[in-house]
C-alpha cells in the first residue's frame, strides 16, 4: 500500500476546494448539498472536490444528515490529517498551552501558576511554558497532522530593538528567548500577539462580542490594556500600541503631574490592595489577601469592601469614558482578573452614563480562558490562510 500523501503547508489547489476547506474549519461538519449551497458550486464541482481533499487526507466522511425530504446525506469534516495548532499564553500569574484542531476542537491543554515581573518574561516563566509545550506535543503525538501554526499571547511594551520573531509590531522583555525555546518544528511559523488582543478576539469568536464587529476588551487585572477591534478585525496601530490605555496620562489636573504608565499603577490590583490595607481597620477581621478575597468580602456584604470595589468600579467607568470618547464601540467588554467580576457592573454603567452616553457594558463570558483561546484562534486564522 502506497503511504498517504503528506498534506502541504500551501495548497495548490482550485478556488473552489479551498473554499470548502475554509467553510469545513470555520462552520463544522456539513454535507455536499449544504456546501454546494453555502459556496455556491455545482454539483459536478462538488464531485470532483471532495475526493481531492479526502485524498489529501484534509477532509473525512463520517455520519450522515437527514434532509427535509428525508433522504440521508453523508457528512464531511475537517480530517485529523489536516493539522493543528499551539496557543501559548505567558501571563502575570499562568502559563497555559493549549492545541486545537483547525476547526477549533481541542486536543489537550495544560497549564501553571509562575511568578512574573511586570510586562517581563522571566527565565522561570520561559522553562515552564516550554515544560508545558513539550507535554501537550506529547499528547497531541502523530494522530493530528502536522502543526501548522504557533501564537504567543504575553503582555507587550514599545519594542526598542529589532526582532527575529514576529511580532504585532510590540516586543515584551524575553520573547526572543520563549520563541526560541518552544519544542516546535523550524519550518513553524511563531508568532507573538498582544495578550488583551488575544482575549478580544476570543470574546469575539466565542464570548459575549459574538455579534457585534465594533467593540473594546478593557483588561483589569494586575495590569490594564484594551483590545480594540473594528470593523471585524483588530486595531494595531502604526507602531503595534493601539490600546495601550495604561500610557493614558495620568493623574491630570492642577498641581499634578503625570507618570509614565501612572494610570496602570494606579488601576492595578496591586494599588487597589495597597489602599485597601490602608483603610482596614482591626474590626473588619483579617486584610483580604488579594483581590478575589476583596471581591468576596464585597459580595458577603461587608461594607468596606464594598467601598472599596464600587470606588474601583467608578474608576473603571472613568477610563472606559475614555475610550468611548475616541472610538464610540458600542459595546466595552469586561475582562481580567477584577475586570471579569459582576460586581464591577452597575458601577461601570453609572460612571458611564453620567459621563459619556449609553453604551453596552457587560462582562466577558470566557473568564481567564480568553486570553489562550485568542491565540489558538489567531494561530488557526493565519494556518487557514496559508492553507487556503
């Protein structure tokens, strides 16, 4: 038996069997009629389609569907053969890589708590991300096809120097030495997106942004940032920096002058601990240890906390008025590890309306997944079109 062709990491194929390669990753499992129908190809093109994806081992059959006049058709999907791809995410508190299939089903997953100094990959940061990888590879093993794609999702600053690895025109300290270190394949393309991008284009894939092609991620966490996307597609900027909300000056006012990234300081969980610490008194019982603990205090009612978060609250609304000013998105997606909380809302929503004017606010719905779920995306995204 002869062995089954290798599939290639550019097709040179008829417009019209990458249209049903694209449609099969992108919508799922379909029958020829519904393809024929979606794409608008002839019945004879169909025929002669299918079996060259299927020969390529890009395409499966399996199943059928049973149309409206009962009869039963069978079913395509993308084949295992077709490839798949790594989203890595490098963030101020986990690690996480994740492989996915490119039609989005995932393989395996792994992830880890790791210490990381501000918008600095560490070295330890770097061995376990790489630990990780080689263990999700291990898993994904040779039942998959090949792999086609890896995106890097980490937090950025203005890149200094030039860079051997791709990037979104922004470069966070150590990325040269994560890039370098990842167990993948030479001829692989790798590279690195913007952490708060990642996540928007997660929640406009999956979470709560789904319908709309104009919208905002404003990230609060420990550290801020905003992914913009319009029109359907993410705003980079001319050097990389759209979003780069913690450059904001800030503070602003008479006798005041602003710092470098002062806004991030200040709206940081680190600051919101610290005057937390400041205003707890001994009969509120022990200071909460960080801000889940400040969140769940508030939500149990205690009424220092509760200041303390509809104050934060109120701060978030100022800085998202900000926004609203510039690129008026009609919807501000919430995300982070303080932004995703509810708690945040109705706070958020007054600051809004008393400021600005009514826009959509609402929390994201992929919680602290949407960062690595934007880079599997993304890295499916670029494998599709350069397959098709």
């Amino acid at each position: 038996m002869n062995p089954a062709p290798t599939p290639p990491s550019r097709l040179d194929l008829p417009e019209s069997s990458r249209g049903v390669l694209r449609r099969l990753a992108t919508h799922g499992p379909a029958t020829r009629p519904q393809l024929a129908r979606a794409l608008g190809l002839s019945r004879p093109t169909m025929s002669a389609v299918m079996p060259e994806l299927m020969n390529l081992e890009l395409v499966s059959s399996g199943g059928s569907s049973r149309g409206a006049t009962g009869r039963s058709a069978v079913l395509y999907s993308l084949a295992a053969g077709a490839g798949h791809v790594l989203g890595v995410e490098v963030g101020a508190t986990r690690a996480r890589v994740v492989a996915h299939s490119l039609d989005g089903e995932q393989i395996a997953a792994r992830e880890e708590r790791i210490s990381a100094r501000r918008r600095t990959i560490t070295d330890a940061a770097v061995s376990t991300t790489m630990e990780l990888c080689e263990k999700v590879l291990a898993e994904v093993g040779d039942g998959h096809g090949p792999l086609r794609d890896v995106v890097i999702a980490a937090p950025t600053k203005p890149s200094t120097k030039p860079t051997s690895v791709s990037t979104s025109g922004l470069q966070p300290d150590g990325v040269e030495q994560l890039a370098a270190a990842l167990p993948v394949p030479d001829d692989v393309p790798v590279i690195v997106e913007n952490n708060v991008n990642c996540a928007a284009i997660a929640e406009h894939r999956l979470g709560a942004a789904q319908n709309q092609d104009t919208f905002v991620y404003l990230q609060v966490g420990v550290k801020i940032g905003l992914g913009i996307v319009i029109d359907g597609k993410l705003m980079h900027g001319a050097h990389g920096a759209s979003g780069e909300v913690a450059m904001m000056p800030f503070p602003w006012s008479p006798g005041e002058e602003p710092t470098r990234a002062g806004l991030e300081e200040y709206l940081g969980s680190e600051a919101l601990m610290a005057r937390c610490a400041e205003v707890w008194t001994s009969g509120n019982g022990p200071v909460p240890k960080d801000a889940e603990a400040l969140f769940q205090a508030a939500a149990r009612g205690q009424s220092t906390a509760r200041r303390l978060v509809d104050q934060h609250a109120t701060d978030i609304g100022r800085l998202a008025v900000g926004v609203m000013s510039v690129l008026d998105p009609g919807l501000v997606v919430l995300g982070g590890g303080v932004g995703q909380n509810q708690l945040l809302l109705p706070g958020v929503r007054r600051a809004t309306t008393a400021l600005a004017w009514d826009t959509e606010i609402t929390v994201g719905a992929l919680g602290e997944h949407a960062t690595v779920l934007g880079a599997v995306h993304i890295a499916i995204t670029r494998a599709l079109d350069r397959l098709t």
